[in-house]
C-alpha cells in the first residue's frame, strides 16, 4: 500500500472531526522506520502466535501463550476474560510497553520487533492512545490543558494543539468545563476527559483497559455512549472490559482465557 501524501506533523491543522481510519500512513514524518510486512498493512493490530512470561518469585507466569488477534482499521472489539488471562498484558504489548517473548506485533503495518525504546516511544505518541481504569489525569490543570499538553507531547504546534485540544472537548461535550479543575468533574465526565487526552494524537488505535471498571453504571453508559459515536466516526478501539454490557457496545468481542485470544461467535450482533 502506498503512503499517503505526507501532512506536516507540526503545525497540525487536521480538524479531530476527521478522526480517520488510517491506512497507508505517512510515517517518515514521525521518524519510527517502516519494517512491516506488506501483508500486515491493512490492520490497525495485528498479533501473531504472542508468548509472553513474567519472572516471578515462584513460578514463571506465562501470561501470554499463543495469542492472536487482528484488529482491522476502523474496528471496535471488547476483550473479555477472566481475571489473570493476560487482557493488560495484551494490551501492553500492543503498545510496545511490554516485549514480547516469541510471535509478532504489529501496530499499523509496523512491526514492534527489534526496536529502541525511543523508536517505540515514537510509534506510541504517533499511534497509540490508551486510556485506564482511574483516568491518570493531571489534576493541577485545568480540563482544557490536560488535552492541550497530550496534544503538545503528541508534537503538535502551540496554536494548533489549542485548537485541537477545543476540538475534543466540543466533540466529548466537555467544553462548558474547559476551565474547570479536573477533580469538579464526575467519574463519566473524568474519564471523558481521560478520553480526549488519548485521542490528542489522533491515534491509529486506542487502547481503553476496563475503562468503565471505576465508574457507576451512569458513568459507564456515558464512556460506552462516547466509544460508540468514536467508533462511527472510524476511531479504532481495543477495548478490555469485565462488564457483559460495555461490551455488548462492541462491534466484535474476542475472549482471552489462559493467555489465548478466541473468538466469541455471535458476540456484537
Ligand atoms: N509485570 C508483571 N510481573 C509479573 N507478573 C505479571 C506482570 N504483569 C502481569 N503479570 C501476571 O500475568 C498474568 C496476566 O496478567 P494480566 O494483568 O494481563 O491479566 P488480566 O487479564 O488483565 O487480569 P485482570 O482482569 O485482573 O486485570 C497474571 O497472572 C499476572 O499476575
Ligand atoms: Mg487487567
């Protein structure tokens, strides 16, 4: 697949209405050299035969043991699964912040293998958004900055991070609360804003682990109303959730158990 035309990465001036799937992506721009496998390109995600074993104090815990999952550009899936099967794990490794043992991992038509922690740092503010349980916001900012700074880390000029960062708020129905300091805001309004922060990038995927896990169920139904109407507009989502509900929201929900991924036939529909 060829590239498409190269956009400046800062200034930025791309409305987040345009929130794209991204194929073909413009990577010279982001510095993360392109060693994917051509075949691989269309997926947002692609993980391939993934074994992964923590060193424990005991025993090795293999949290990993096989797993594959694609995930293609514009997809929302739920990844449920017992406690302990390796959902954040799956998760970490899609963001490079874990190396895999064995099998491959693939982020936009990039494979994860063989790279600096610099390059994967790159390829994670050019590719990755991710989002928590408890939010991680910055709690001395206001609501506005919290976005406006994700966006100015993600490389992004002053002017246009700020508009940016306005973009989301309106888009999220945050903007009232611009001004506000984070710890006003109820639990479905903080974790909206954990939201736009993760979208400051404009992400090929984002990554939300049990984003509803702290939230009540008013809260919980606000985030999975947000992922929805991110998902119709072609934001990607890899979603790990506990709640049979949440993931109901889902277009496809895969099932982890013992470190393997499959599929759940009938799920979404
Ligand atoms: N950094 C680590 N060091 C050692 N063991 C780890 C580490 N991270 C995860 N594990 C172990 O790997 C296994 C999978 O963990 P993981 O966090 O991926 O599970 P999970 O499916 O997300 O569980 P939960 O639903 O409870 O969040 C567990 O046995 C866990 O204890
Ligand atoms: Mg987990």
């Amino acid at each position: 697949m060829s590239d498409a035309p190269a956009t400046p990465q800062a200034p930025q001036s791309s409305p987040i209405s345009q929130v794209p799937p991204r194929p073909g992506l413009a990577d010279a721009q982001s510095g993360v050299a392109r060693t994917g496998d051509a075949r691989t390109g269309d997926a947002a995600v692609l993980l391939r035969s993934v074994y992964k074993t923590f060193a424990a104090d005991t025993a090795p815990v293999h949290a990993l043991r096989g797993a594959g999952l694609t995930v293609a550009h514009g997809e929302f899936v739920a990844v449920m699964g017992p406690s302990g099967s390796g959902k954040s794990t799956l998760l970490n490794v899609v963001a490079g912040l874990e190396h895999v043992d064995d099998g491959s991992v693939t982020v936009a038509g990039m494979s994860l293998a063989s790279r600096s922690e610099a390059d994967l740092a790159r390829l994670r503010r050019r590719h990755i958004g991710m989002v928590f349980q408890f939010f991680h916001l910055l709690e001395t900012m206001t609501v506005a900055d919290n976005v406006v700074l994700a966006a100015r880390l993600s490389g992004v000029g002053r002017r246009a991070a700020v508009r940016r960062g306005h973009d989301l708020l309106d888009l999220l129905g945050l903007l009232e609360r611009a001004d506000s300091l984070p710890g006003t805001l109820s639990g479905g309004q903080r974790q909206r804003l954990a939201i736009a922060r993760a979208l400051a990038n404009e992400p090929t995927v984002l990554l939300a682990d049990e984003p509803t896990g702290a939230l009540d169920s008013a809260g919980a139904a606000e985030v999975l109303d947000l992922f929805t109407r991110l998902h119709r507009r072609g934001q990607t989502i890899l979603m790990v959730t506990h709640d049979h509900q949440v993931a109901a929201g889902a277009e496809r929900i895969v099932t982890m158990r013992d470190g393997r991924v499959s599929e759940r036939p009938g799920a979404g529909s």
